[in-house]
C-alpha cells in the first residue's frame, strides 16, 4: 500500500469525478481458457474519498465488484489517517452496523480494514497510544463483522539524523518492533482477529525475506502477511515473493510500479508481470482477494479491466467470493 511521503497523499488528493454510469466493466466469472485456477477481485476503498459508503457501494456492484478493503476514507465516514491515528468515538456500533450493511446490502463483502498507523515510532508512549488506537479499529470491526485488518510497520523520519542508518532499519528497531509485533498480536488474540502486515521496500519490511524473518521471529497466528508485489518489485522478482511468503499470505494488492520509482500506479501502468503475478496467486494462494489498490473513479474501469483481461489471458478465472 505505501503511501510514502508524497506518493499516497497525492493519490488521496487527486481530484474525484463520478464514475461513468456505463461503463459496467467485464462480466464476472468469464470463462478461462484452461482453467488455471481461480481468484476473487476487490477494491480498495481509499481512493474514493468524495463518495458516499452508499455510492461507493452502487458503483462497485455495477462493475462486479463484490468484495472491498474498507479504509474509513469515505466522505461520510472520514476517519482514516495514514501512519497515525484518529478519534474514532464518533464510530458507534450502529454507525458501524450501518456502514458494514451498506456494503453487504449492495452484494458486497467487507474482507478487511486498513488501519496502517506506526508500529515503529521511537516515542514509546507514541507506540502505545498506536496500539489502543489499533484495538479501537478492531472494535469498529467487530461491530460490523471484520476480524481482519492491514498495516504496514508505519514510517519514521527524524528531522535531524541521528545515525547514518534510515530509522527502520537500526538494530534496535528490530527488536522493537518484533517486541510490538507481539503485544498486538494479543491484542488481536483478544479481539479474535488477524492483523496482515504489508512489506514495502523503503520501510522496515524491505523484502520477502525480511518479512518471513519478522513473521517467523513474531511466531503468531494473528500475525500474518498482506503481499502487494509491487511495493516489493525493486528487491524481489515475483517467484520469490511467494516463494517466501505463501504461507502466510492471506490477501493481495493489485497495483503497479516502474522499476526504480517510488510512486505506485494503478495496476497495468507499470511493470509488474500482470499474467505471471495472477498464475502464481491462483496457484499459492486461492483464498486471498486481489485487492486494487491507486485507484479512484477516473482510472477505476482501466485497471478492473486490466486485471479481468490478464486473468483470461493466463487462463485465471473470476470467482464472486473467498
């Protein structure tokens, strides 16, 4: 997902236009070639933050869209902030209920929350009140049904370095950071829920295998991985991603990158091996959606449509749910 810096809040402010009405997308569930497997595709709900949960929900169910990523991003529900944390009070657990029955009463399935505040802050006190913030989400998600929700390690940035090392990646960190991992895995063990951290190669989770290490180190269950293959393109090709993740893989980003870039692109703007990435998500891991991630309203049926073409080119196909 990594916003980093600029690129995300770029995205999140580019401007918003409303999706066109006839531009319904591919049908679901086309027929593949030779049936390689299947996948279940989602929509990130990030960058759509002038619509309405209702709106957003009428939109995505015209394309086929039945499974999202709910950041509570919309403009009715405007509680998400990246790398932080939010008063969440205003969240009752009608509000909650409401907004879950949105989606669901529209065909769509709630599959997991984005919550991705900063786990690595130098600022213990800061690292705390991060926490109770992530057991705030939880109890959002509870009330609306979700026991899964995503984060990265979170970013740090001293005005004034102390070591010629970046933050995330002193050793002391290391420890911290597994020492955290830790403490919210009980958290979520409390609350029955998974928490999915995503790898990004600017961040404490700077390859495929640094985060088998970290999830290894962590030792839970309720720690498991989100695999975005574009935040990891720079390290690792595609094999080796799954290779050293699939175990704990339990759902998947469809965007894209350039090489040697930081920004994200929407998924076919980039150079992510689209047939190859879907093969090995059908083979190794079934389960997990592939979630579109950099994608609002002017650029949503392109990269739909890209993801639904390279599915029946690798003879991938559709399925409605996980």
């Amino acid at each position: 997902m990594s916003k980093y810096q600029l690129t995300r809040r770029g995205i999140l402010k580019a401007g918003v236009v409303a999706l066109p009405l006839a531009a319904a997308g591919e049908a679901l569930s086309q027929e593949a070639p030779e049936g390689k497997g299947s996948v279940v595709i989602g929509m990130a709900t990030t960058g759509f933050r002038d619509y309405t949960n209702s709106r957003l929900a009428t939109e995505l169910a015209k394309r086929n869209v039945r499974t999202i990523q709910l950041f509570l991003s919309q403009s009715d529900s405007n509680y998400w902030r990246y790398n932080s944390r939010n008063d969440l009070t205003a969240l009752t657990a009608e509000r909650c209920k409401e907004i879950a029955g949105t989606y669901r009463s529209a065909g769509i399935s709630i599959h997991s929350i984005g919550v991705y505040t900063n786990l690595i802050h130098p600022d213990e006190a800061e690292r705390k009140a991060n926490l109770a913030y992530f057991e705030a989400m939880m109890k959002v998600g509870g009330h609306m049904g979700v026991r899964t929700f995503i984060t990265e390690a979170g970013h740090y940035h001293a005005e004034k370095p102390a070591s010629r090392e970046p933050h995330h990646f002193q050793e002391h960190v290391w420890k911290t950071m597994v020492a955290t991992a830790k403490q919210l895995a009980k958290i979520a063990d409390g609350h029955n829920a998974t928490v999915l951290v995503e790898p990004y190669f600017q961040s404490f989770l700077a390859s495929a295998k640094r985060t088998r290490v970290f999830l290894e180190e962590v030792g839970s269950p309720r720690i498991r991985a989100l695999l975005d293959p574009a935040n990891l393109l720079e390290l690792n090709d595609l094999e080796e991603m799954f290779a050293q993740l699939t175990p704990w893989i339990d759902c998947l980003h469809a965007k894209d990158r350039k090489l040697h870039t930081r920004q994200g692109v929407p998924a076919g703007q980039g150079d992510i091996d689209y047939p190859k990435f879907v093969t090995l998500a059908a083979k190794h891991t079934p389960k997990a959606p592939l979630i579109l991630e950099y994608v609002g309203s002017k650029d949503c049926d392109q990269a739909i449509g890209h993801l639904r073409k390279m599915l029946r080119e690798a003879g991938v196909s559709e399925r409605s749910t996980t």
